[in-house]
C-alpha cells in the first residue's frame, strides 16, 4: 500500500512549533453540541470492569474508538473525532481503559500499550449489539493498541477499517524520546498522574505496585521497568516494548488502515517512520504530514471540526 509522505495538513500559522501544535488543542478545545450518550460499565472475563460512553445513532456502522496514555473518554480528541462520526449517523463508542474513568479498577493490573484482550472484550461488547460494520480507531497508545490487535490471531469479519493517530509504533525508541530533555514538562506530567494511580492500586490490592521504587522514578522507563512490566507479566521494560510494539504486527492487519504520524510530534522516535513493515503491507496507508504535533491536527474551519477528523472520516467512507 502506498507510504503517502505528501500530505495535505497545513498548520495554522498561530501554532509554530511542535509544542505548541501538541499543547494547545488539548488545553483550549471545547467540542460543542455534543450528542447525549450512556454511561455503560461491562464485565471482563478476568473480574474486572471497562467503562464506555455509548453513543447511539440507529445505523449499521459503528466506530471504537481508543484513547492515549493517562487519557479518557472525554479528551478533546475523542470527542472531536466522536462528534464527526456521529454527525455523519455513526454509533459511536468511546472508552476507557482500566482506571481511567474515574475509578480504579478491581485486579492487580492497569492498562497497557498492548492490552489487546481489553480491546477484544469492547470489540465482542460491540458484536452483541449486532451493528454489522465495524471500524476501529485510536489515539497514541490508543492507536498501538488498535494496530496490535488488528495484527494478531483475534480477527473478526464484522471489524471492515481503522485509523490511528500519533502512534508510538516503536515503544521503546518512543519512551526514549519522550525521556529526553525537551519532554521534560510531558514526563512529568505524565509521571505525576501514573504514581497516583500507582499508589491508589497499592492501597487497593496491597503488594501489587512496589510504591518504594515507585517513589523513586524519575522517567517513563524507570516506570515501564517497576510497574508496567512486573504488573502485566512482563521480564522488564525491554520485553514489555519488544512483545507490544505495534511495528512488529502490521503486515498481519488484514483491513484498509490509515496511519498518520506527523513528521515533528515530539513523541515519536525516528524508529517510527521507518517505512519498511509498510512497503510490504497491503493493507496499511503510512501518511507522514511535516506538521501535526502529538494529537494535535487542529485546523483553520470555522465549523470547529479537526483536519484528523476529516481525513479519518473520509478514508473509512472510502473503503
């Protein structure tokens, strides 16, 4: 399928920088009339719970949509890509992963970059409902899950397309990028949120994080190393990124899937461009626009919706 490196995103000309194209969407978007939806809670096959916002448009196509790391249901750019779908009468899911609805999960584990058996548990919710037109799509580690699970053994006919944004499909060149200097202010951020919930699990199921060493992390892979890792039966840091990379499932994806990855997100590592899984894919279309921050793709429309949201919209009404 064809690496699609000309790329008709044009930045606005207010966001200059990568930084700012990755910051400023998050922090200042309001998605308006948004459509009504319904908590559901549904029960994984292991004890635990996943929480979803179902939002119904009474049509044969659905969309599942992921979010990214530390996210949820009601990011910006969830609701965004929630309201384009919708709009164009899509039933749309949007959910969490575990312990990020605002409750913290019941078994000793989180959620992952690979939790594929997670997505799999939304996506046989999803066939119950009996919607025969399924696409998937995800955001950052939202969408390293969606491209894992569309490259695995677990496929179903009913799933017909996918999308993902701003993937780490490299996790360890990425957690490298993003441990270096000028993403300091992310990691933090990003750290301060997860030794919260760290310490919320230890207190739930005593024994389950090591808050000792916890307290001691000072960047993502210190952090994939004791908790991530030990948590999700992983040997370390290095065999969590090498078993739930999703560069190493793309030639298994077997429906029409849109990649974008912009050239300057501050996120992604060269790794991530690198094009060869693609060239030999025949069913993954690799855009690489020059702009596009980290889940940022904003625009210029005055109708309020994204650039990322018509280019996903437009390539699933394609195929």
């Amino acid at each position: 399928m064809p690496i699609i490196s000309q790329s008709d995103y044009k930045r606005p000309k207010l966001l200059f920088n990568r930084h700012l194209e990755t910051i400023i969407p998050g922090i200042t978007r309001k998605v308006k009339c948004l459509p009504l939806f319904e908590r559901i809670r549904i029960d994984t096959p292991d004890g635990d719970f996943l929480d979803l916002d179902w939002y119904p448009a009474n049509s044969d196509k659905l969309l599942i949509l992921s979010h990214g790391l530390e996210g949820d249901s009601h990011r910006p750019y969830i609701e965004g890509m929630v309201k384009k779908f919708h709009e164009e009468r899509w039933n749309v899911i949007a959910w969490n992963y575990r312990g990020c609805s605002g409750e913290m999960n019941h078994t000793p584990r989180f959620y992952h970059s690979g939790a594929t058996q997670d997505l799999a548990t939304m996506v046989e919710y999803a066939l119950t409902l009996g919607i025969p037109n399924i696409t998937l799509g995800g955001f950052s580690l939202g969408g390293n899950l969606t491209l894992k699970y569309l490259g695995e053994e677990r496929r179903d006919s009913k799933i017909k397309s996918a999308f993902a944004f701003s993937v780490p499909i490299d996790l360890k060149g990425c957690c490298h990028e993003i441990d270096k200097p000028h993403n300091f202010l992310y990691c933090q951020r990003f750290l301060k949120s997860l030794k919260v919930k760290g310490k919320a699990k230890n207190e739930k199921i005593p024994g389950s994080v090591d808050v000792v060493q916890l307290m001691k992390v000072k960047n993502m892979y210190q952090f994939d190393n004791v908790v991530t890792a030990p948590l999700h039966g992983f040997d370390s840091a290095d065999d969590y990124y090498a078993k739930c990379s999703a560069r190493n499932f793309i030639e298994g994806i077997e429906v029409p899937t849109l990649l974008v990855n912009a050239l300057n997100d501050p996120f992604l590592s060269e790794s991530c461009f690198d094009q060869t899984k693609f060239q030999t894919s025949k069913n993954v279309y690799f855009e690489m626009p020059k702009f596009g921050g980290h889940v940022g793709f904003s625009s210029n429309h005055n109708n309020g919706t994204f650039w990322s949201e018509d280019r996903a919209f437009n390539f699933i009404n394609q195929h």
